[in-house]
C-alpha cells in the first residue's frame, strides 16, 4: 500500500500547484459544510483575486 511518505519524496511537479489549490478548495469546502457560493469558488480558484480584494 503506497504510505503517505511515499507521495512526499516524489518531486514536485508543474501540476503541483494545481493539487495543493484543489485541495485548499477541498478543506475550504468542507469547513462550509459542502456549501460554497461561485465567489468563494472563484477565490479558492485564484489566490490573486484574494490580494487585489473585490
């Protein structure tokens, strides 16, 4: 079975950043209860519209 460990000494990858913003979008949607409205979608999508505000 691969350990967690496993996916740590794999080298990062282009699509990294990819992965850790789907899953910053997964633990922002859990911390919502599943319910996430298209503007907390688009920022979890893109950080840069967090900077820049509305």
């Amino acid at each position: 079975m691969p350990s967690k460990n496993e996916k740590t000494n794999l080298q990062p990858q282009p699509t990294n950043q990819q992965m850790e913003l789907q899953i910053q979008f997964a633990k922002r949607k859990r911390a919502f209860g599943g319910r996430l409205n298209r503007r907390d979608k688009s920022l979890a999508l893109s950080p840069r519209l967090e900077c820049s505000g509305p």
